[in-house]
C-alpha cells in the first residue's frame, strides 16, 4: 500500500501524516518497530511528541520482531491510541524543554563533564515515571546531544490500560492490510562498508 513505509529501529516521528492518511483525515499515525523481548518502544524528540496536533487522533501502529538468523521475524501487530495525559502524566512542556536545554548546551565534540552527565540524569530521573514515558538524554563524544523518550515496560502498560488497545494481531494485520511478511527485513548492519548501500524500506 502506498505511503506505509517500514524502518526497523526507526524513531520518526509521523510516519503517515493525517492528511495522507488513506483511513482516516484525522489521524496521524507513528510507526514503530521494536524487538519483542525488550518490551519497550523507542520514540524520537520528547518536545515533538508533545507538540503533536492534539485536536487530532494519534495512534501507535507497533509492530513486535523475533530475531531469527538475520532477519527480523514480525510476531505481533499492535494498534494503540496515543493518550498524551497517561503517556505524559503531569510532566509539563517546560520541563521537558528544561531538560532538552540541558543536553543540547553540552559542547559538541567532546564527552559530558562528569558534573553534566549528573545533571542531565538527574533531570530526567526526576520526569521518569510520572507518566508512562522514560525520558532518554542522548549524548556522545561527538555529536549527538538530543532527549529522546520510551514507552517502557509494555506489557504492564498495556494490562493497565486495554482501553488503549485498539487492536492486536499476530497475523501482521494492521487494518484492511498485511504487513510484510516475516523474513523480508534483513538484520541493521551497524559497521557498513563505505561503498555498499543502506537497506530500504519496505513499502508495501
């Protein structure tokens, strides 16, 4: 199907925008993938998740991989509403604009200060579990200084709140369609030859 694209380990944030969406003008949807045994779902930039349109629909399609051999294996098919009260609890915007302001003053091109790793933890300890996100400093020795978020412990997110579940399928069902089918997704290669190609997403 046209515009449903599939990354594993992706962590974009719209993946169908509501107005390309085939089922519904007022949905936004994200897809994620995420390996079934770590039980949590990587999102991208806690502000962006904030911000996202909230007059607007917004749903989880999650797909859960088994690793077999080389290839990523599909094993459920989740749909989940987006609930920003239960996925935000009472963490406020500015707080989470605090902390991204913290990681991101971090000189670029070396590693934190042991005084600035401490205080980027401590803020986001202090955001962690007031809703169901953890919230994710990504800092390195070269560039990377962002706050990404995760939907931790799924399983228990999900007892807790089946109200959220829209769907489920171990079917690779996701609405009038089929996912693509287990095996077709090769392993991520983390150290690619500088000549050789990334993989491409699979559209179907």
């Amino acid at each position: 199907m046209k515009g449903l694209s599939f990354h594993f380990n992706s962590v974009m944030t719209d993946d169908i925008p509501a107005e390309e969406n085939p089922w519904d003008a007022n949905e936004t949807i994200s897809i994620k993938t995420a390996v079934k045994r770590a039980d949590y779902v990587p999102f991208a930039s806690a502000l962006r998740l904030w911000d996202y349109d909230r007059t607007k629909k917004h749903t989880l399609l999650l797909a859960q991989y088994v690793q077999r051999g080389k290839g990523k294996h599909i094993s459920d098919v989740w749909e989940i509403q987006i609930n920003h009260e239960i996925f935000f609890g009472d963490v406020t915007r500015e707080e989470i604009a605090a902390l991204e302001k913290i990681v991101r003053d971090i000189t670029k091109g070396r590693s934190p200060t042991k005084e600035e790793r401490t205080s980027y933890l401590k803020g986001a300890a202090a955001l962690d579990k007031r809703g169901a996100l953890s919230y994710r400093p990504k800092v390195d020795s070269h560039t990377q200084r962002r706050l990404q978020c995760e939907l931790c412990n799924l399983a228990i997110f999900l007892d807790n709140h089946p109200e959220l579940v829209i769907a489920h399928s171990i079917e690779r069902r996701f609405r009038d369609i089929i996912l693509p089918a287990a095996g077709e997704f090769p392993s991520r290669q983390r150290h690619r030859p500088a000549n050789s190609k990334p993989n491409a997403a699979v559209s179907t």
